[in-house]
C-alpha cells in the first residue's frame, strides 16, 4: 500500500517589520521576494500563491535584493539577515540550485545590493556584491561561481550605513556606489583598480538617510535619496564636456561637485547636482524606487517615475510634468484607518503597472493602474499572514475554515476562495476577528461561529460571527446563505467595533449603522472634537478582502468574559460537546512549574463530573482539575469559598479526596486534609504540606498562627 503523499497547498505569511525586506523581480512574470523570520518567500503576485521558501538563515531575514541583468531577468538574489551572514541564492525554474553563504560582518546585516559585473581579464561575469552591517562596516565581495572573496571593507567608524546602492558611471565599466548614512550624508565611492575609494560626499538632507537608488536617463545618472525629514532629494550626475566653449559668467548656475575618474587611460570629469527636492510627505520616508527599466522594440526604455513610501500611510507616485519638467505628485495611494503607523518600504513590478506597499505591522498592499484610466489605482488581493509568531491553531467543527491566534496581537481567519467557472481554489484571509492590545496565546472553537481565545490576561474572551462576516464567507466559499443561516440566532449583529481606548470588541446593529450621520452632514453640524464611535461599514463581498477591509469590517463582537484566572492564560481547550472549557494560567510565585485547569461553566446550568458514576462535585460556577494532588490542593487558595468538599481526583487511579478542617488562618478556620488517595498519592501530599507550608512561612511570617499539620489516609 502506498503512502499518502503530503504537499503544500498554501502559506500564509508577510515580511519581517524591516526595511528593505522586500524585492520585486524586473523579469518578465517577476516574482516578489521577501523575509519572512528566517526564511525567503518567493511570491507569484498574479497567481496569488507562494512558489518556494529558501532557508538557510539562522535569524531574522533583514534585507533582499534581486539582481537584475542587462534585459531585465532575475534569476539570482541576495539575503542578509541578524545571523551576521548573507546568502547568495540561485534560482532555476523557480526553485532552489545554490546557494552560497558569505560571512564576515559581526553584526546583523541590513543592507545589500548586488550588480553584474564584467571584467578586462576575465570572460565570464562577475557577481559584485555589497553588504552593510551594524558593526560600522560595509563589505564588498566578488563571486564568479562558486568561489566568493571579499575584496574591501569600508569602515565607517561610529557611524552607520542605513541604505546602499550600486551602479556605473555614465559610458563607462566602473562602478559607483552609494552609501546614505546616520550622520545625514551621502557617501559616495568609485571603484579603482577593484578597491572602492570615496571622491564625494552630497549634504542636503536634515536627518538619517534611509534610501537611496540609482538610475540611468540616456547619458545621465541619478540618485534618488529620501531620509526622516521628510524630504526626496534628486541628484544628477554626468560626464563634463571636455570643449572650451566660453560662458556667460551672468547666467545662473547650479552649485558642482566634481570629481575625476580615469576610464580606459582617459580622465574623466564627472559632476554632481541637485535636481529637485520632493515634499509631500508628512512624516519619515523609508524608500525610494525608480519605475524599472524595459525593452521596447529592441530598445531599452527608462521611464522617468519615482514611488515613495513614508510613515505616513501614503506612498506618492512622482514624475516630471511633460511641459515644464516640474517634478510633480502623480498618484497618492494608502492606508485609511486601522491601528496602522505608515509604509516600510514600497516596489514595482516589472512593467509599472501594479505597485506594492510594505506597511509597518508587516501587511502587503497592492495597487494595479486602471488600464482605461491611468490615474486611477484600485487594491488587489495579496498574501497575507501573522507577522510575528504563531502560537495556536484550529479547524472549525465542519472543516471548512482555520483559526489562528499569534503574538501579533491578532486573530485571523483564513478559508477557501472558490471562484465561479475556475477549477484553482485558493485560501486567504477574509477576517480578523479580533486586534487585541495583548499578545494571544491560546483559542478553541465552541461552535461553527463562535470561540474563545486567551492572551496574556486573567480573562478569556468570546466571541461569535456577525452576519455581515457569514454573508461575505459564503459568497466567498460558494455555500448557501440560507443553509448558514438557519443554524445561527435570528438577531445578528451587523458587525463590530472598538471604542476608542478600548480592548473589547462592542456589537454593531443595524440601527446603529442607520443612526450613523452622512458625510455632508458631519461637516456641517460636527465639530473637530466629536468622536465617531462607529466605524463598521458593512459590505457583501465576492472575493476575499483587501488589507484596508480587514483592519476595520471583519471584527467580531465579542460577547462574553470568563473571569478567574489570577495570572496570565497560556491554553484553552473545549470539551467534544461543547459543554465545558478548560484552560490554564501561568504561575506566579512558585519556583515550581504546574498546570491549573479551571473549567468554566453556563452560568444558567449546572455541570457535573464523576468517578464511576459517583458525582464528586456540582457547582455553577467553577470546577479545579490538576495534574497532581498538591497542585489541586494550592489551587483552592486562590478560591473565595474553602468549604468545597469532594472536588478533587487522584492523578494516578481517579479516585477522590476532599478537603477537612486542619489548620487555623488568622481567625477564619480553613483547613484542609486528602482521602481516598493510594499509596503514590499519599507520598506526593505529604510533600506538597510541606512545600505549602515553607510557602507560607517565608511569603507571610509572623502573620499566620499555625497551630499544627494533622494527615489522615484511609483507603478507599
């Protein structure tokens, strides 16, 4: 008999919250590549799907750069990451064949950049690499093959080196690289004899640089350069002429740098200048990306457009007006809403058409142009997934959706996207029930639409779909509405939202959303201080939601909160009919480690548990299991009412023992002994008196009159 054979048929993921941890591949049908943890990701943006993860990181991936050759293609690309080391991976065919690590930098790696490179002496192509690091350093390495040298460290003392960027000079074999620094400069460096010397450094911006790319216009070079205070800077660089031609010394001219190159045993002039300074933004901008460049009947096109990316939610489309040549704000797309704080990084695709954001809670945003208006973007689907650890995961009762609840502080619901007419069924994300102000740790389905989850909080939370989420997860999962329906409650809420300053996910009705004021009637009766509590829109959708959506219109109402924990609550779990919950909470002040299951019950019936048919307790309110007698035993200290009585069970053969009077705190009477315990059990009880007992005397002191410890053991 042959064994089943398991595959992957589908990830979910988003980059690592740094910048540069996104690449989008120039090549024809160009894949996107970035972090995720320790891994690389290599996405299909059109079919929406991930084609392979290459691993060889042992820390977070911090920066990724695809390097692009002469028509475009991209079949390599490198990786640095906290492990100190960057990886040089080949691809063939959209799969793994090499990879080379380079390890030098003692510290993480945040910067690389990667060019192709053909030398005097040699035939074959050089792979010129650059890599920049927190030790201060920047590292320049060669690769032809399998054999990886670094040639040159760049030293940069107390500084550091924040963004690089690679290219070469206007008509000439030598590269150039630039170096944007914390000390608010632009270092730049031209390689001489395969050592890199600085000729120049370009002053202009107010605060750290945090980008920098190069891009060739006909016989000019520019530099795009953006940093935390706001501002874009544009800086042109180019080849003097060489003639005598006299100028008028009336006529205004921009402020050169120069410096001078030698190039095939001729000097070289080369000057730099500032273009334009860009401000539109409002707050950090963290990149800056030229439009690729593309062949077009043979000849290679470079459009003249620039995408920025800011803290500010908004990534701004630039490009010279065709008139004037003014640098101009073409398109300006974002976030709206959401506890969001603005874009790491932004990309390209191959052709300009669809553009990409790297937001700074690690979610994706994609725009494509509108083909009949260019001015026009609309969002579109992309990978979507937990951007810190996840750390529990469950099935619906029918199979149908997962559930998973991560340190993100978000809960995710992800199920099939069946499309009508199209056999390829692919998962999403089409809700986030729940964005919490802890990390969550724990989750268990009570029914089809409804569960629990626990964070790092005394109180678990309940919650249950609205109508407006099972309308838009059978118009997205191809189910019958009325089927769904007829299995939930008649009075739905339409949606949730989260009042300001607030944790717990309050239920919106359709009255409330009728209630609700038109925009026009806002501005004209609403003052600047009136706060709108209210931010659910319902929407029937087709097709899984985009990022905006699910940050604001796919929360769940959250219905119920189980108290009783006095420590932070790390597992739940739910009983086959779901009748009882369980879960378990940290330990506070024991050196020892345990597990205090506390199972919480319908307030509106009584639950029962039995050895043999015998009932051993019926309480509305709360039962306490433990793994051990002892633990079981501490864990009636942290319940209001000592009088329990036959509540506690044997680890080892199930039967009970109960709690009888046998010590004196203070002046309430509370004490307690086991029966009913066998031999083993006995022995661990004994001991745990005595643990608890030491307990007490260095937690309390004087402040306990403790009169004496009596056992009694009967068999039962």
């Amino acid at each position: 008999m042959v064994a089943p054979v398991l595959e992957i048929t589908h990830v979910f993921c988003c980059p690592n919250r740094v910048r540069g941890a996104l690449s989008w591949s120039s090549g024809p049908g160009g894949l996107l590549a970035f972090g995720t943890s320790c891994s690389v990701v290599l996405y299909d943006p059109k079919k929406r799907v991930v084609i392979t993860n290459l691993n060889g990181h042992t820390a977070r991936v911090n920066c990724i750069q695809w390097i692009c050759k002469q028509d475009g293609s991209s079949t390599e690309l490198v990786s640095g990451g906290s492990d100190n080391q960057v990886i040089h991976w080949e691809i063939e065919n959209d799969q793994l064949l090499k990879a080379v690590h380079l390890q030098g930098h003692e510290g993480p790696v945040y910067a690389v950049h990667a060019l192709y490179q053909r030398r005097a002496s040699d035939i074959g192509l050089h792979t010129l690499i650059v890599s920049a690091a927190s030790d201060s350093t920047v590292r320049i390495w060669s690769k032809k093959g399998a054999e990886v040298t670094c040639i040159q460290t760049l030293n940069f003392g107390n500084g550091f080196t924040l963004a690089l960027c690679l290219s070469y000079l206007p008509n000439t074999d030598v590269p150039i690289l630039a170096c944007g620094d914390d000390d608010c400069k632009i270092h730049l460096f031209v390689q001489r004899d395969d050592q890199f010397q600085k000729v120049l450094f370009l002053c202009g911006h107010e605060d750290w640089i945090r980008g920098v790319e190069w891009a060739t216009f006909g016989r000019d070079l520019f530099l795009a350069s953006c940093s935390q205070d706001c501002l874009i800077r544009i800086w042109k660089l180019y080849i003097k002429s060489t003639s005598s031609e006299t100028q008028d010394d009336d006529n205004i001219k921009l402020k050169e740098n120069t410096f001078t190159i030698e190039n095939e045993s001729t000097k070289v002039v080369c000057a730099v200048t500032l273009e334009t300074v860009l401000a539109g933004h409002e707050n950090w901008v963290n990149a800056v990306h030229w439009q690729p460049s593309f062949y077009e009947d043979g000849v290679l096109q470079q459009p003249m457009r620039l995408l920025s990316a800011s803290m500010d939610k908004t990534m701004i489309l630039w490009a010279p007006d065709e008139e004037s040549g003014v640098w101009l704000e073409q398109v300006r797309v974002g976030e709206v809403g959401g506890n969001t704080l603005g874009f790491y990084d932004c990309q390209f695709n191959e052709d300009g058409s669809m553009i990409i954001a790297h937001a700074f809670h690690g979610a994706l945003h994609l725009w494509k142009q509108n083909a009949a208006n260019p001015r026009e973007w609309t969002p579109e689907i992309v990978i979507s997934g937990h951007f810190d650890g996840v750390q529990d995961l469950m099935w619906d009762p029918e199979g149908e959706f997962i559930i998973t609840v991560g340190t993100d502080q978000t809960t995710r619901l992800f199920a099939p996207w069946k499309r009508k007419d199209q056999s390829q069924v692919t998962w999403h994300e089409i809700a986030r029930p729940q964005i919490h102000g802890y990390d969550l740790k724990c989750l268990a389905m009570i029914s089809r639409f409804q569960f629990v989850s626990g964070a790092d909080e005394k109180v678990l939370r309940v919650f249950s779909a609205p109508r407006n989420f099972v309308e838009n997860f059978c118009a997205i999962t191809g189910q019958s509405l009325n089927l769904v329906l007829c299995t939930q409650d008649g009075d739905l809420p339409e949606g949730a939202t989260v009042p300001a300053l607030g944790l717990s996910n309050k239920a919106v009705f359709q009255g409330d959303i009728a209630s609700q004021p038109s925009d026009e009637e806002e501005l004209l009766t609403g003052t600047s201080f009136d706060y709108q509590p209210v931010a659910f829109h319902p929407s029937i959708l087709t097709e899984p939601p985009t990022e905006d959506h699910l940050l604001q219109n796919t929360l769940w109402p959250e219905v119920q909160k189980l108290y009783g924990h006095g420590y932070e609550i790390f597992c739940v779990a739910c009983s086959n009919s779901k009748a009882l919950l369980a879960s378990a909470c940290k330990v506070g002040n024991f050196t020892f480690s345990f597990y205090l299951f506390t199972c919480y019950l319908n307030p509106q019936a009584l639950a029962s548990c039995g050895d043999g048919g015998r009932t051993l307790c019926e309480r509305p309110l709360g039962l306490v299991f433990s793994e051990s007698c002892f633990l079981s035993f501490i864990s009636l200290l942290s319940l209001k009412s000592l009088q329990l009585r036959e509540i506690l069970l044997c680890p080892s053969c199930l039967t009970s023992f109960a709690c009888c009077p046998l010590f004196e705190v203070g002046t309430e009477t509370t004490s307690f002994c086991y029966r009913g315990l066998c031999k083993e059990c006995s022995i661990v009880a004994g001991i745990a008196m005595l643990l608890l007992g030491s307990y007490f005397v260095f937690s309390f002191g004087q402040s306990y009159n403790w009169l004496f410890f009596l056992f009694t053991w009967a068999c039962s």
